[in-house]
C-alpha cells in the first residue's frame, strides 16, 4: 500500500492562492491515478481532482474548474494542487488519494485543513 503525506494546507484569505503537495512512498509510475478529495464540517467527501499519471489527463469538480490546478512531479514521486481564487466554501480538509496498478483498496494521507477566512 502506499504512504501518503499531503502538506501546504493553512489559513489564507477570500482570493488568495495556497498549494497543496502529496508525497507518496512509491514510484509514481506504480501508481495509476491520484485524486484530490476535500470534506467540510458536516459534509460529504468529495472528488475535487483527479490526474491520470501515465497521461497527465485530468478532470475537476466543477466548482473549482478554471482555479484549481492538479499536477505531479514524476521526479520527486508527488503530486499538488495548485489554487487559486480561494473562496469560504473551499474550507475543508483536503486528502490526497492514490491507486496503484496493483490492485486493492486506493490510500489515503491523513489530510491538511485549509481555512478560507477573512
């Protein structure tokens, strides 16, 4: 299974930008793809982003399409989300999610808290 770690996560103002990054404990070449969730306070997970790695074809929620920008680094094994135009119901905890070519359950990281707030 493969380790996980999101970072980059903080408080940042309506309209500022923040970067997440996900580092994960394999090749990134082992891993299919990676996917960008967020849960807010009382609400549901959901899909914000997702790559393909071996294509770099990506798809997004359309509530963040044309702010949010989802990309990995081969060479470092680790992906990030770049936003942009952040609003208040951005707030959430973001989670970095990956599945292998192997099979079995996708992983998760622990999750980084992102707070849009003035």
């Amino acid at each position: 299974q493969v380790q996980l770690v999101e970072s980059g996560g903080g408080l940042v103002q309506p309209g500022g930008s923040l970067r997440l990054s996900c580092a994960a404990s394999i090749s990134i070449f082992s891993i299919k793809h990676m996917r960008w969730y967020r849960q807010a306070l009382g609400k549901q997970r959901e899909l914000v982003a997702s790559i393909t790695t071996s294509s770099g074809s990506t798809n997004y929620a359309d509530s963040v399409k044309g702010r949010f920008t989802i990309a990995r680094d081969n060479a470092k094994n680790a992906m990030y989300l770049q936003m942009h135009s952040l609003k208040p119901e951005d707030t959430a905890v973001y989670y970095c999610n990956a599945e292998t070519y192997y099979g079995g359950f996708p992983s998760w990281g622990q999750g980084t808290q992102v707070t849009v707030s003035s």
